[in-house]
C-alpha cells in the first residue's frame, strides 16, 4: 500500500514540477527550507546522544502557538528528552525559531522515504507528535517501524475533509493503525476519527489546546502604539484577512470614520506575499495608511483616521489588546475563518463571517454562550458603529468571550498526562 502511494506521490510531484518550479522563483516561502525538505537534516539541529527525543510537528503559525504551551510543559515532565520541533510554513518556521531556538526547530521533510529516513536516523525520536489533522502515510508508517510511539494531539476533522476521509476509509484505516494515540478538541471530532478507521480504544477527548495559550503581556508594539494613540481614540483590529475581504473592511472602515473620525484600523493580512497588494488597495482607497514595518514610534506620527497595516509576521495576537472591536477575518469568504481565541483572551469584542467551518466548535461555543456576533459583508460597518457607539453592549460581549475563553482551559493538562502514560508504556 505504501509503495503504490509513494509512486502516486511521486506521479503527481513529477506533474507538478513546472508550477512548483515557478513558485520557487516567485515567492521566498517555497524557496525557504527546500534542502530541509528533500532530507538534509540541517547542521544547526543539536542531537544530545544521552537524552531520548520527543519530536513535536507543528504546521503553521496557529499549530505553533497551540503547541508552545503543550511544549514547555512537556519540558517539565519528560526533563532527561530533548524536543524538536518541525513546522510546514515560512510562517510557522519563522515563529517556532523565535520561541524554541533556531538548533532545535526545522522544516518536515516531504512524505517520501528517501526525505524522512535522514530525519528518523538522526533524531531517534522515542515520541513522535503531530498537531491537528497531519495524517502523512508515510511520516507515520516509518515513525512507528522506527520504533516511536506515535501520538496526534488536538486532533479535529473538519466538516469539508470528514467526507474525503470517509470515501477512503479502507487506506486511512491501514494509515491511522500506526498512530498510539489521539487526544482530540471533541467527541464529534473522536466519533469521527472512529468512523475513518481509527482504534476506538486510541481515541481519547481532552479539549482544544488553543484555550491554554497565554499570550506574552506588554509585547513592544503594544507599549508602542499605546503611547501613540491618544487615549480614547477607538481601535478595530481587523485581523487574519484574506484575499476578497480587505476591500470589505476597508469599506466597512469608512462608515465607521463617517460616525467616529479618529478611528484607528488595524488591518492584519493573513499572508505576507500580500502586503504590498494590500497597501495599494489601501491607498486607492483613498484611506490613511501606515505601514508597521515603515512606522516608527518615535516620529510622533498621527495614527487617528488612519488604516495601519500590520505588514510584520508574530504580532497580531498581542496588538487585539488594544481593540475596542475585532473583526476575525477568513470569515466573509468561505475559507473557514480564524482563530477567535486571541481577542477573546483579551476581553475584546469579537465579530466574525458567516464561514467559520474550521473552527466550528470555538465559534459555536462563543455563539451559543453570547461571546460573539456574526456579520455579513453587508452589515460590517452597522456592526462596527453599533459598537463603537454602545460601550455597554460592546463591554458585555468583551466579557462575555474572556469568561467563556477561561471555562474551556485545561486540555494541555489532559495532554502531558496521556502522553506520559504512553511514553511509560513504551518503556
């Protein structure tokens, strides 16, 4: 089975090279990490031959900040392991060296054997532990003939990929037999990795890491923008957009400046290879913009009335403190939206669109427990005024995400404790 993937796999590389081949020369993020990827384990990975090793996958920026609390505490119980941490994304690379260090943070080698054995020889990994939904054949089929347990936390199968899964459930049976455990964000989330063919005895529920994620109080820019917005001055964070929404928020923004002049947006694109296209848009807008990566805070510059596009990676989470209202975006278009997790830490009013599928049971929470509204394009900007104009009502929603952010903690917990038990077996 796994040999007629890899070629299928491979057919479809092979299919693929001129428009992978044209990326590469496009855009940094598919340049980035390429040796990495083809299984040159790079020099700057530190192997420590007496300690055991837990390796720890992480896709993107989202998988990395859902780990990072799950990985200094996996620190704390497994003291004589070192971890690794491996991520897909220029994005999520970028983040995890930031927060781990550069010698213990690399890119996954693609699915096929001659990428994955470098990695598997050197690291030794006792523990193999994937974030989410990245079922990889063949990642997951060497891990566990190494020897390693294997381990899928925060596991989740989203409405669109359930069916996919499902029509092929005979060759996801064979591939999910080599996984030990999964610890999943729900029991609709564990019934349905049962009905693709995992173990029902594997399948455990322990909650949604992404509600154990702290974030770090008083980044800079936050201290930055605090001085320069006068106080009082109302703030929309608008963050997570993708292609076909910024001209929305964008539209929404002015009805606000039309009630509430010295409004300051914050509009944070969700993929930096569409910064410079975004900061036209803003400016043929005919709207103040600033660019975070140009600003400084020492300039003294007016930021009232202004759109100020967060063009930088890694500081969105921290900059919704200073929202009165946040706008998640990915959600106007049907992408499947964001994560509202980190305004709500914050108290801060949250609206999102209609399409939230990836995070159907966050949203659903907030929207059961009156921690969110929903908008449409058409009903943004009412939305935003509404708010901006009605402190009560906008305090009350703020509340209500942060007391429902707090009620759902505690699933990194329920993680280290199963993942001790099953490193305990393996011994």
């Amino acid at each position: 089975m796994y040999i007629v993937y890899s070629l299928l796999l491979a057919v479809v590389a092979i299919v693929s090279v001129p428009w992978w081949g044209l990326q590469l020369l496009r855009l940094q993020k598919y340049r980035a990490g390429f040796k990495e990827r083809i299984g040159l384990a790079p020099a700057r990975l530190k192997r420590d031959p007496d300690k055991g090793c837990i390796w720890v996958h992480a896709v993107s920026v989202g998988e990395v900040l859902a780990v990072s609390q799950l990985v200094a505490e996996i620190n704390k119980a497994f003291p004589a392991y070192q971890i690794f941490i491996s991520t897909t994304t220029l994005t999520g690379q970028q983040l995890a060296r930031q927060r781990f260090g550069e010698e213990c943070v690399f890119y996954l080698p693609l699915d096929f054997g001659f990428a994955l054995r470098p990695y598997l020889r050197f690291l030794k990994p006792d523990l193999l532990v994937l974030a989410e939904t990245e079922f990889w054949p063949n990642l997951l089929h060497r891990a566990h003939l190494s020897g390693a347990k294997v381990a899928i936390v925060n596991a989740r199968i989203s409405d669109r990929s359930f069916p996919r899964y499902h029509r092929f459930k005979a060759f996801f049976a064979r591939v999910l037999g080599n996984v030990d455990l999964f610890l999943t964000q729900t029991a609709g989330d564990a019934d349905r990795l049962c009905a693709i063919g995992a173990r029902a005895d594997a399948v455990h529920v322990s909650g949604n890491l992404k509600f154990d994620i702290r974030l770090s109080a008083g980044s800079a820019v936050v201290q930055q923008l605090r001085q320069a917005i006068k106080p009082g001055t109302p703030v929309i964070v608008c963050g997570s957009t993708t292609a076909g929404e910024e001209e929305l928020v964008l539209s929404a923004f002015k009805q606000v400046l039309e009630r509430f002049p010295s409004t300051v947006m914050v509009l944070a694109v969700r993929h930096p290879e569409r910064f410079g296209k975004v900061a036209n848009m803003v400016n043929a807008s005919d709207l103040k913009l600033v660019r975070r990566s140009t600003w400084s805070a020492t300039a003294a510059e007016d930021l009232s009335g202004c759109v100020l596009l967060l063009d930088t990676v890694g500081e969105l989470a921290s900059v919704y403190e200073l929202a009165h209202v946040a706008f998640v975006g990915g959600s106007l278009v049907p992408l499947g939206g964001h994560n509202i997790l980190e305004p709500a830490q914050h108290g801060v009013a949250i609206l999102t669109g209609p399409h939230t599928f990836n995070f159907r049971d966050i949203v659903r929470i907030f929207a059961e427990g009156g921690g969110l509204r929903t908008v449409t394009a058409e009903n943004l900007g009412e939305n935003l005024v509404y708010l901006l104009g009605n402190s009560s009502e906008r305090q009350k929603l703020g509340q209500r995400a942060k007391e429902l952010f707090q009620e759902n903690t505690g699933a990194t917990e329920k993680t280290v404790t199963a993942l001790k038990k099953l490193v305990a077996v393996s011994k």
